[in-house]
C-alpha cells in the first residue's frame, strides 16, 4: 500500500537510527564483571536495548535492580558515557534514506527516551545526523514515550502539524505515543523487537524490514 508524502518524519534512536546495543550490552557487562557476575550474552541483551538502562539491568539482576537502582543506573551509565561510540552504527541504510528526505525537502527529528546528556554526547558521531537540528530526550520534558508529548513538541518545533508527521521506532511505546500524538506510525521490525514481543498487535500503520523500505511506501 502506498501513502502521500508526509510533511515531517521523526524517529526513534536506538534500534531504528543507530545500532546501539553492542555499547550497551558492553556497559551492562562492565557492571556484572566488576561484581564478578556471570555476563550477559549478546543473544540475551539485543532485544532489550530499546529498553535502556533499566530493562538491561533489570534483565541481569531482576528482583535486586529495584532494591539497588540508584547505585546500578549510575554504574552503567558511567561505563556507558566513557564508551559510547565504540562499536555503535547506524544501521545499514539509515544514511541513504536521511539523504532522501533531505533531498525531498521533508525535515527530520529524533525523539528518544535516552537522557539528555548521553543523546548529545552520542549523535554528534554520526555524519548522517549532522542536517538533524530538533532532538527530542527522554528528559527534555517532565514527561517520555509513550506519552505523546515528546512528540508533540518535536512536530511544534518542527513547525508542522502532528497529523502530517510520521514516527518510525522499534518499540510498543514507539507506536503507542505516535498513535497518541496521532502521527502516522511506522514499525521498525529491524530494531531490538523480542521473541517474546508481539508487534503485530501494537498497531502501527505499517511495518519495514530495513529502513530504506520507509521509500517505498510513498507515492510521490
């Protein structure tokens, strides 16, 4: 099925633009190998990057995360910060298809629930971002996805009515806020999508399979 052009597109981070759980899953191991606990395999913490800190720590450490969640959020995310670019990536084809909507003229955010100060610290890496001027954080209001705000002020930003707007991301609470803020939601089914997830039910307008297949579902 082909759809119009939208006027904006916003996406998620993490598991839709950039290919962050290999830095991730390696913070989480910092934190098990200095307490000299088992690690974490790749297999395991991939489908959980979507998640950030909490769900991989959560994952690790279940009931105990919650009794020591202050003291393990700033273990890993000071392992996080001080190697944050090591092996991260944007997915294959991320940059062709940013190239494409910068060549149709339709503008670009990011909206992600990761704080404020690893975002920034992350996007600058990455060439592809460099056009991307409205970056929403998970604590650039009081509020995160799925609450449709983050959103919301990215599309006012943006100067371009939600109803215009597209959200792509690879998460329920990804589709979930887009259909909130009532944007045209597009899954990520290559992003960090569990065995135990069921996205088939979540929703979306449509589904990819890699990013460059955002291209195909419009009729220019």
């Amino acid at each position: 099925m082909k759809y119009s052009l939208p006027k904006a597109v916003l996406f998620d981070l993490d598991g839709t633009l950039l290919d962050t759980a290999p830095d991730l899953g390696a913070a989480l191991n910092q934190v098990l190998a200095a307490e000299q606990r088992p690690l974490v395999s790749a297999e395991e913490y991939t489908p959980l990057a979507s998640h950030g800190s909490a769900g991989l720590l959560r994952y690790a450490y279940g009931d105990e995360f919650e009794l020591r969640h202050d003291e393990l959020r700033s273990a890993f995310l000071a392992a996080y910060a001080a190697n944050i670019a090591t092996h991260t990536k944007p997915f294959h084809g991320v940059g062709e298809l940013l190239q494409q909507l910068q060549q149709r003229a339709i503008p670009v955010a990011i909206v992600t629930n990761k704080p404020h100060a690893l975002t920034a610290q992350l996007v600058p890496f990455y060439q592809e971002f460099a056009h991307i001027q409205v970056v929403i954080s998970g604590d650039t209001l009081a509020v995160a996805k799925p609450n449709p705000e983050p959103l919301l002020h990215a599309a006012d930003l943006l100067q371009v009515d939600a109803s215009n707007c597209w959200y792509i991301g690879d998460a329920e609470r990804d589709i979930e806020a887009g259909r909130r803020a009532n944007m045209f939601t597009v899954l990520a089914r290559y992003g960090y999508i569990s065995a135990t997830d069921q996205p088939e039910i979540w929703g979306a307008n449509a589904m990819i399979d890699r990013p460059e297949e955002l291209l195909e579902l419009w009729s220019e």
